[in-house]
C-alpha cells in the first residue's frame, strides 16, 4: 500500500514537471540518494529525489479494536484501521551548473501540492480501492531537523521541501472472529417468560 500511493503521487508529479522539459522521461524518481556504499546513485542525479523520511502513527484518529463486516448470514470482525503519516522528503539533486534546474524543480513541486493537496477517487482512477484519500501536507523543518535529515541520507545538504502524508489507513482482511446475525429482538428477562 505504501509503495502504491507513493508511486501514485510520483507519477502525478512527474506529469506535471515533464511540460517544462519533454525530452526529460523521469525528473522525480523515488529512491536513495546515495547507495550502502556511500556513493551517489547514478539514477537520482539531476532528478527529483523523492525520500520517506518517516512513517508515523497517527494516534488522534486511529480506530481501537474491532471492526465488523457482513458476509453473508453472518457478520466478521477484522481488526479497525491504523492510520500511518508518511513524511516525503524531496530532494533537489542537480549539481554545479544545473543547481537553478533544482531550485526550479521545487518550486513547481511546491506549486503542484498548492494546487493538488488531495488525492481521491475521482481525481485518480488509479488509486488503490482501500484508501479512500491522500492528503499532502507541508512540513517546516528548523535547522537541526535539516541537519538531522541531512545526515539521515549521508549526503551533504541539497535544497529540499518536505511533506507529510496524512492518514494513510493499513488493514488487514485477517478474521478476528465471527458473529452470528441476531435472531430475536428483546430484553434477556424477556425470553425467559
């Protein structure tokens, strides 16, 4: 689920970037920085790097316990929803010369979560079927959460804008027990009369 609304807005805001430049194919890629090695890697160079940079529990609207669903006579439970914040970091990666090309892939970046902060069913046919909306949220980051991130990824500082994905709801089909249908309407006293 997380890599398909990832992919979802990445796709969404490549389409977006490429009219600036249509011999470009890719100008967001979501993927590392730098590989385990420590080395740049080759395919976020002048690119768009789309980073998560954490996933969160979203404590204040999260379901506890139980959630039931009809299946025929009887009704299952499954267990409720938890919902996840997903923070994405977008990393401006174009050096030397190509640095405005960054500055300038933020700031349509920007102008693109300003103009589409929510993602639904009716904006994107493609959305997966069990989330019902994505919602994209600016985050400020102070300068020690800069250099947090920074040094998270291993690389040196690069012009970013981070967003928080809100609520991205995770379930499981998993039956936790069955309940049978009600059969009489009444009061316990009542059946014994």
């Amino acid at each position: 689920m997380l890599q398909h609304a990832l992919e979802l807005i990445r796709r969404r805001l490549n389409a977006y970037l490429a009219p600036g430049d249509p011999a470009a194919d890719t100008w967001v890629v979501l993927s590392n920085l730098l590989d385990h090695e420590g080395r740049p890697f080759g395919g976020a160079e002048n690119k768009l790097v789309m980073f998560v940079g954490n996933l969160e529990y979203e404590g204040t609207f999260s379901a506890q316990g139980r959630m039931t669903v009809r299946t025929g006579a009887a009704f299952t439970a499954v267990a409720a929803p938890r919902f996840i914040n997903v923070w994405i970091i977008f990393f401006a990666n174009f050096q030397n010369e190509r640095y405005p090309d960054g500055l300038d892939m933020l700031s349509r970046t920007i102008a693109f979560f300003q103009q589409q902060p929510v993602f639904t069913h009716d904006t994107d046919p493609q959305l997966d079927q069990s989330i019902s909306r994505l919602s994209m949220e600016m985050m400020n980051l102070d300068l020690m959460q800069l250099n947090y991130v920074t040094s998270m990824t291993g690389a040196k500082y690069l012009p970013m804008v981070c967003y928080k994905l809100r609520m991205l709801p995770f379930t499981s089909d998993a039956v936790q027990a069955v309940v049978p249908p009600v059969r009489t309407v009444g009061t316990p006293g009542d059946r014994d009369r």
